[in-house]
C-alpha cells in the first residue's frame, strides 16, 4: 500500500506525470519508427509461423504501456528515501529507453540484427527492474512481469525474423 502522509509522499500528480509522459513519449517514439516501415519494409520480410498479425501488436503494447506507467506511478509514489526506490527507477527508465530504441534499430534502420542486440539487453534491464522493483514495492514488480513475458517472446520473433532474413 503507498503511503498517504503529504510529508512523505510526493503529490501524486507531479508523480502521475513523471510516470505517464515519459511512457507515453516511448510509445509515440516508437510508433514514428515503426508505422512507416511496415508496409514499406517489414511486410517484405520472412515471418516465422509463430508471428501474430499485425493488429495483435497495438493492444499489447497499449496494455502494456498502461501497466508500464501505472508501475512508475507506484515507485514515484513512494517516500524518496525509500531503500531501493532510485535504483529500480533508474533502471526502470533505462529499459524504458531501450525500449524506444528497439523501433529505431529494428524498423527504422530496417536493421533485425540491431533490434536483437538491443532486446537482449532490454530483456535484462527488465528483469533487473522485476527483481529490483519486488524488494521496494510487490505491485509495480507485478505489472512489469507481462513486460518480460512479452519482450521474452519478441526476443525470439526477433531471432527468427533475423535468422530468416
């Protein structure tokens, strides 16, 4: 549970921004790399059977930017001293940083070998974030675990595609 003393807790609406924009930002960054370059390149590309259409992506990620932010929302929520509170933070913002990227190397640069070293990375900022996030605030460690189910298995279309291509 978050604690509600104002001397304590920063004002939840500075934390609601902290915590929504910079998601936000990721998911519109994203989709600058990504939309253009779907026709135009990555409908060209071998697909393993395994990859979902096309229009399974945007829900997923809609969700998942929504868990993402609600995450955040939590962790900013809490006491700036608390123990743990800036390390998980800091690598909470930098998989969310990675995560933006990942369009950029992947459908921007039309680069699948790119995209796969930045996913494997992003993969273990998350589960660092998970475990990090589990010692500070159990709920936020929870939204963050469809995230790594999801990029776990964009890791291995990511493989596939690279492989295939």
């Amino acid at each position: 549970m978050l604690p509600t003393t104002a001397n304590q807790n920063p004002s939840w609406i500075p934390a609601l921004l902290r915590a929504v924009l910079p998601v936000v930002a990721t998911s519109i960054l994203g989709q600058l790399a990504t939309y253009p370059n779907i026709e135009s390149w990555y409908s060209t590309l071998e697909k393993p059977s395994f990859n979902p259409p096309n229009w399974v992506f945007a829900p997923v990620w809609t969700t998942l930017y929504i868990l993402m932010a609600y995450a955040a929302w939590r962790l900013l929520s809490l006491p700036v001293k608390t123990p743990g509170r800036l390390a998980t933070l800091t690598l909470f913002y930098v998989q969310l940083a990675l995560n933006a990227l990942w369009s950029w190397m992947f459908f921007a640069m039309q680069s699948p070998v790119a995209g796969l070293g930045n996913i494997v990375v992003q993969t273990g900022f998350i589960l660092a974030t998970i475990a990090q996030a589990w010692h500070v605030d159990k709920t936020a460690a929870f939204c963050l675990a469809p995230l790594a189910a999801w990029v776990a298995f964009a890791s291995v279309l990511n493989f596939a595609i690279w492989f295939l291509n």
